[in-house]
C-alpha cells in the first residue's frame, strides 16, 4: 500500500528551474506572427498580422503581459522588421537557429512551435545567433548585393557566348575574356551590321596574340537574326550590370568610411592614391570583378592590422569577411570557436568514448567562410608553408579535404591577427618542412618503442 502512495504522489513530468520567467517565444511567418506567453492570466496563444501596426501591437502585448525577453526563430528575413522593433523597445531578443529548435515528434503547427520557443527560452535552453551591429549590416547588405551582381553579369556573359557559339562565331576562343577590349569592339561592330571579317582586324589589340588567319576564320558564321538578337540583348544587359556594379562599388566606398569613422570616434583618415603610398606594400594582382578603389587601404584602417598579407587572401574576400563577421572578433571566444561558426571543422560525435562520426555540418558556407575557402584553393601551387601544407593534406583527404583543413589555418591566422593586432609573420618554407620531418621521426620513434615493448 505504502508503494502505491509513494508511485501516486511522484510528479508526471520532469520540472526544470525558470531561467527566464518573463520570456515569449514568437513562430515567425510571412503572413503571421504566433506569439506564445507564459501560462498567466492573458491569453496563451495568439495570432498576429505582420504590418507595421500588427508589429507594434505585439510589441504593446508583450509589454502588458511583463515580457522582458523574447525568442524569434530565424526564418527566412521575415523576423528581421519584428525584430527591430522589439530591440527598439527595450526587449532582450534572441534570434534562434532553427537546428536547436526542432519539436518532437508529433503533429505540427505554429502554435505548438511557439509554445516549444516559449519553453525552451524560459528554461535558459536557447542562445542566440550572432548579429551585426548597424554599421557591418548595412555594409553586408550592400557586399551581398554586389555578390549578386557578379553573379547575375556572369550568367548573361555565358549567354552572349553561347549566341556567338550558335552562330559558330569563335573569336571568343581565341581570346582571354569575351568582355575585353578586342572582344567588345567584335561584339558592337557584330550588332552594327559588319559582316567581312576584314574589317574586324583594326579592332585588334596590340596584345592579342592570335593568328590573323585564326582570327579572319573565326568570324565565318551563319548570322542568324534569332542569335544576333539575344547577343544585343545579353550585351545590353552585360551594360546595365556593369553601372550598377560601379555604382554599387561607390556605396560600399561610402559606407567603409562611415564604418571607418564609427571605430574611429569619427576621424576619416583621407584616401592615399595607390601609386604614393608611403610604405611599400606588396600587392596582389586584382580580378575584374573587384571593386575598383582601394579595398586593402580601408581593411587595414578599419582592422588596425594588413589581413590582405595572408596567402590567398583577394580583397573582395576581406572586404566579404568584414561584411560578414565585423572588425571585432572577440564575439568568438577563441580561434576554435571562430572557425566553428566558419563550419571549417569536424563536426565530431562521440558516444561510448569513441568518435562515431567527424564530417562537417551539412550546411551551406557562409560568405565569410567561402572567403576562407577560395583563398585555401589558390595556394595549390604555391611555393610557400601554407602551399606545402595544401598538398600533404590533399594527398591524405583529397582536394576538398584540403581546402577546407587550409581555410581552417586561414581562419585562424586571420583570427589571430585581428585580435592581437599581429602582422602576418610567415615560416620559411624550409623550417616548416623540417619541423613536419622531426614530427615524423618523432611519431615512428614511439611506434618502434611501443612495438619492442609489445614484443619483450
């Protein structure tokens, strides 16, 4: 009898302290907003519009029912005017990723994710994404944008040679890039009507190292009216790309120097052209599509140190990694925590004291880890520590094991540099293959020693 009692007076659920009492949790749409209170006397589920005044009427909700902190699940951009304006009113926000998150198993609705927020919020389970100040957002914002440009310029770029291709035009083979010089003047002589591939040899530059008879017999086509029409209208769109990208280049100018100035205590240091510099800096050969002001000059005032000295490192990718992460680093409390976020480490699994699994998260990189990744790609054939690094690993793992074991060493040392305001030291390459020899004769030396022992 006395077993019975004590069974009937045990709890049914398992309670966990409140580390939040005051805490909402939000399910973030594109239509509507569900907000979930603690049980109390206001309703405990409700649903809410997403204009402006809908906004502002959760923000008066939460503020009768006592909140003082709230968890918004990071969907698409659909949380990001909720969540301004819940920072402007003096709420604790969290901005939570989704993996952490995840219900049980059962039926699903908005309802119950909010309340799972709520939950999950007032029992302190939940931390929050890393989120840039205003500064670094409008400079992301304007760097992402470009990213798209590029990309969209690209596209159109591949369609003007495949209408060259269909009309069997083939000077694009023979030449570098379909939009230099030569190829330009090809292309608008082409849409102005000239047809004898005679007249297309003054256009030649001096450079162009083709054949002239290469040259006479790629412009040979059948010049149908289909193909020259989308090659006008893919040229015309190449164009307009192409001043949006000088104009996009102009804001992100802009917005480097108020970022500048925000560090600064508003000081803005004056643009030093890049022919007088006052101290010799080695520099790298830059791509065209990179932006066509100083990037490095900028980088350098707003981080305090010359990232740009890594190996591999391009200025679009510095300027990427600055949208991206910002120019103080402490928000990571160490390099390993840096790269973690970067998804540039195994994401390991241990059950029973063994490791199960060690891939990385299967996510997409960010901008700042691509960054990392691109720059790790280029050091292939170089003749430096970080280059010989790349090839032992891509003999061990493969070239994309490589890469990323590469952008991991980058990270890192960008990390380092950022916080202890170090310039780039880099090791001799052959102290660095004679350290690596030493570890090896060090590893085997213990191997042999573990062996006679085993042996006796």
């Amino acid at each position: 009898m006395d077993k019975i009692q004590k069974k009937s007076q045990r709890p049914d659920v398992v309670s966990m302290p409140l580390a939040n009492p005051h805490a909402a949790g939000i399910d973030v749409g594109d239509t509507e907003h569900v907000v979930a209170l603690p049980e109390g006397p206001l309703e405990r589920v409700r649903k809410f519009g997403t204009m402006t005044c809908d906004l502002m009427t959760i923000s008066e909700w939460l503020q009768k029912a006592g909140i003082t902190t709230v968890a918004l699940e990071s969907t698409g951009v659909y949380w990001k005017p909720l969540f301004s304006l819940l920072n402007r009113n003096g709420f604790e926000v969290y901005l939570v990723n989704a993996r952490m998150v995840k219900n049980v198993t059962g039926r699903k609705t908005d309802e119950d994710d909010a309340m799972w927020l709520q939950k999950l919020h007032s029992c302190g389970l939940l931390k929050s994404a890393y989120l840039p100040n205003d500064e670094q957002e409008a400079l992301r914002t304007l760097v992402r944008y470009r990213h798209c440009l590029v990309q969209d310029c690209s596209r159109f770029k591949n369609r003007m040679q495949k209408s060259l291709e269909l009309m069997n035009i083939k000077f694009h083979t023979l030449f570098a890039d379909i939009t230099g010089k030569t190829s330009i003047a090809f292309i608008e002589a082409i849409l102005h009507g000239e047809r004898n591939p005679d007249a297309f040899l003054p256009l030649v530059d001096g450079r162009i190292r083709a054949r002239t008879e290469d040259i006479l017999k790629s412009l040979q086509g059948n010049w149908r009216n289909e193909h020259l029409f989308t090659l006008q209208q893919s040229y015309a769109m190449v164009k307009t790309y192409q001043e949006h990208l000088t104009q996009c280049d102009k804001a992100i100018e802009e917005q480097l120097r108020n970022y500048e100035a925000e560090i600064n205590e508003g000081v803005i240091s004056e643009a030093v052209p890049q022919e007088s510099e006052q101290k010799p800096m080695k520099r790298k050969q830059k791509s065209k599509t990179a932006p066509k002001f100083d990037v490095r000059n900028y980088l350098e005032k707003i981080y305090g140190v010359d990232v740009l000295s890594i190996y591999g490192l391009s200025e679009m990718g510095g300027l990427e990694i600055l949208a991206e992460t910002g120019e103080n680093l402490s928000k990571w409390e160490s390099e390993k925590h840096f790269v973690s976020w970067l998804n540039l480490c195994p994401n390991n699994k241990i059950s029973g004291g063994k490791v199960i699994s060690s891939k990385l998260l299967k996510k997409h990189p960010n901008a700042a880890s691509q960054a990392f990744r691109l720059a790790a790609n280029t050091l292939q054939r170089s003749d430096h520590w970080l280059g010989d690094y790349f090839r032992r690993m891509k003999s061990r793992g493969g070239n994309k094991f490589a890469v990323v074991a590469t952008a991991n060493k980058l990270a890192t040392i960008f990390y380092k540099m950022v916080t202890q305001k170090q310039s780039f030291k880099p090791m001799e390459l052959v102290k660095y293959q004679e350290k690596y020899k030493n570890i090896k004769i060090a590893f085997y030396e213990r191997k042999l020693n573990e062996l006679k022992k085993a042996s006796a």
